[in-house]
C-alpha cells in the first residue's frame, strides 16, 4: 500500500479511483506584484502561517504572489487576520474573497506566460524543501541569478507553500521518503516545437537552476516522470531515497516485461550532465564548505601515510608505490565523484592478495612486479566499471 501511494506509475496501472469530497469554505486571497525584496520579506512571514495560509508565487517576466487563506469560522477568522496583519505594509497587494477555490482566477495577463501555447513543447522539475529561515537572503539572491540567465520569456521559477500538515508526515507514510517539506518550487521553460538547439539550452537551464537551487530544496516531487531526460535516475534516486531497492523487487514482481517507466536513467546521459553541469558542480560540491572539506581532506590523508606505505611491504613493493596509488585514487574521486562508503585507499586484503602475483612478476624478470600490480589494478577497474554499467549490484 506505501508503494501504491509513492510509486504506482512504475509497477501498475490504475483502473478505478475513489474520491472523498471535503467542505468548501470560503477563501480570502492577497495578490499582486512584488519585488525581489518584498518577496523574501514575505516569505520570511509565510513561514510563520498556520496550516490554513498558504503562499505561492511565480517569477517570470515580474513576480507576482497568491496568500490564500480559508475561512472557517470566527475564532480561527480572526487569528487568521492577525497572521495577514504584517502584509498590510506591502501597498502593491490586494485582497479578494471567493466562495471557493474554484472561483479563483490564477496568473494575471502581464506575467506573459505562453506555457499553454501549441506551439511549444515544455518541462518541468518539481523540488521539495524545508524552511528557508535564515537563508532567504542568499536564496533570493541566487533565485535572481537564475532568472538573469534565462534563455527565452517562457521560463520561470515558482513555488508553492505547502502548509503545515506536510511536516507532520513522516518517513514510511507511503514510498516517497520525503515528505516533511515546507516548499515545492518548481522550474518550467519552454521552447519552439522542433527547435531542438532551442531545446539544449532551455533544458540546460533547467539544469543548471536545479543545481543551484539543492541547496535550499534538496529534494524531489515526482510531479511528472522522466524517463525521457538526462535527469531522470537522479529524481528518483531522491525522491525514493533508500528504498529503491524495495521499490525495484516490487516492479520485478509486477512489471517483469518492462512495460511500464523503468526506474533507471542512461548511465552515459547522466554523466553527460554531471559534465554539462561541472561549474555548478564545482561551487556546491567543492567551495559550499571549505573548511570542512580542508580539514577532513587533512585526516583523510594523515591516516592513509602510515597505511599506504604498511600495505606496501604486504604487497612487496616500494612505499612509494601505495603512496602515489592512495595520492591517485583520492585526486580521481574527489574530481569525478564517489559514494558514502568507498574506499579509496589500500586495503589489507587486496595487499594480501598482491603477494603473490608481485613476487610471481619479479621472478620472470627483475622489476617486472610492479607492471604486474598496476595491470592488475587496471583490470579490476574494468570490471567494476562493467559491473556498475550492467547494474550487476542491484
């Protein structure tokens, strides 16, 4: 049933659905155009609302914001104004009634929207995170920077306040493990159907404002399925988290032919993008958190001496032999990436298993153990490559 309520595109088809109706009460609305300040302003108030206030605002050629908050009775009608109070400041705002939600119309005409346009082909990635608090000034100074670049007026970003109720969710409510979430931002651009160099650059947008934007929302609603686009393994990995695993023995059992989406990318896409990304790469894996990283790089390397240079006489060889393969190996990961976990240095057991095959080399010909230990070395390498290309792990 959790994976029903997370994952069903990927393992079933829905044939009947149920619906539960719930009263429709009355909605206030306060909207109109801001700047960058009065936005971060009003976010910094919205993350004070209760669950019956929400704020959802887009930011295409202007920002403009919705505040909808439901009326229920007197008592929460009048703590509800309260928390409106401080948005009386904001001259630019106005306020509206409705009977009901559908009442509502959204996106006035100056925002220059074309999202509905026949003629254009468009996507979108949905994001998920937690309060800003104190990082709505550096949020909204890098929402800026995203919007400066944007290859044509189709593209946006915006975001939806998702309200109290969400925080309240926890791990193991349905397959998606992320749902204790204050925010669902998305990004959207467009482009002319059959312009495909047009298409490059607005998807790369689309990627390069993910990138910049994890930070703050870390992780991933699966509004849509994109098994189509580079991007793909990634969402899910985020948005399913660790039971993917799971989510992948239910599809073998319900989907073994295949037919539904599958529940893994390109591998050769997803490291197009990694490199079609490096920049952004670099600024939030690299210089986010120098003195972290500086000061664990200094462990990390103070341990690995003594062990690279003990597991070298293991192995027979010269000290510097483990040295510069430990020096190599933490260069190379540190560059192209790793996973919690890995090991990147010698270990006793390969050391171990070096004996022989060195002193096997050395007895053909004088200094031929070492040849021997780095083919071996590279050989290894091709089959873990093998292996993790062919999924053989999973």
């Amino acid at each position: 049933w959790e994976a029903i309520k997370g994952a069903t595109p990927f393992f079933s088809i829905i044939t009947e659905i149920e619906l539960k109706t719930i009263k429709s009460n009355p909605i206030k609305v306060i909207e109109g155009f801001v700047n960058l300040n009065e936005l971060s302003e009003i976010i910094k108030i919205s993350e004070e609302f209760p669950e019956n206030i929400s704020l959802q605002w887009i930011y295409a050629q202007k920002i403009y914001i919705y505040i909808f908050a439901e009326l229920k009775n007197n008592l929460e009608d009048k703590r509800t104004e309260e928390y409106l109070m401080p948005l009386d400041k904001f001259p630019a705002l106005k306020k509206q009634y409705h009977e009901n939600f559908n009442k509502i119309n959204f996106f006035p005409k100056e925002l220059n929207l074309y999202e509905l346009n026949a003629n254009n082909h468009s996507e979108v990635i949905s994001l998920l995170g937690e309060d800003l608090k104190n990082n709505i000034p550096s949020f909204i100074k890098c929402l800026n920077e995203i919007m400066d670049k944007k290859p044509n007026n189709s593209c946006y970003v915006a975001s939806q306040q998702l309200g109290c109720k969400t925080k309240k969710l926890n791990y193991g409510s349905s397959f998606f493990v992320h749902r204790k979430s204050t925010w669902k931002p998305w990004i959207y651009a467009s482009w002319k159907k059959n312009d495909l160099q047009e298409k490059e650059v607005a998807l790369n947008w689309i990627y390069t404002s993910w990138n910049n934007l994890k930070r703050f929302y870390p992780n991933i609603h699966l509004a849509q399925l994109h098994n189509h686009l580079n991007t793909h393994e990634e969402e899910l990995t985020l948005a399913f988290g660790n039971r993917m695993n799971e989510l992948k023995t239910l599809k073998n059992i319900f989907d073994p032919q295949g037919i539904l989406p599958p529940l893994r990318g390109n591998f050769l896409s997803i490291k197009k993008l990694k490199m079609s990304n490096f920049s952004s790469y670099l600024s939030n894996n690299w210089l986010d958190d120098p003195k972290s990283n500086i000061l664990s790089g200094l462990v990390v390397a103070f341990a690995m001496i003594p062990e690279a240079i003990a597991f070298s006489g293991i192995a027979g060889v010269d000290p510097k032999v483990g040295l510069f393969g430990a020096f190599c190996l933490s260069i190379t990961i540190a560059i192209v990436g790793g996973r919690r976990g890995m090991i990147t240095s010698a270990t006793g057991s390969t050391a171990l298993l070096m004996t022989g095959l060195v002193a096997y080399g050395e007895s053909q010909s004088p200094g031929l153990g070492v040849p021997y230990l780095i083919a071996a070395g590279i050989l290894t390498g091709i089959f873990q490559i093998l292996w993790g290309y062919l999924r053989l792990a999973y």
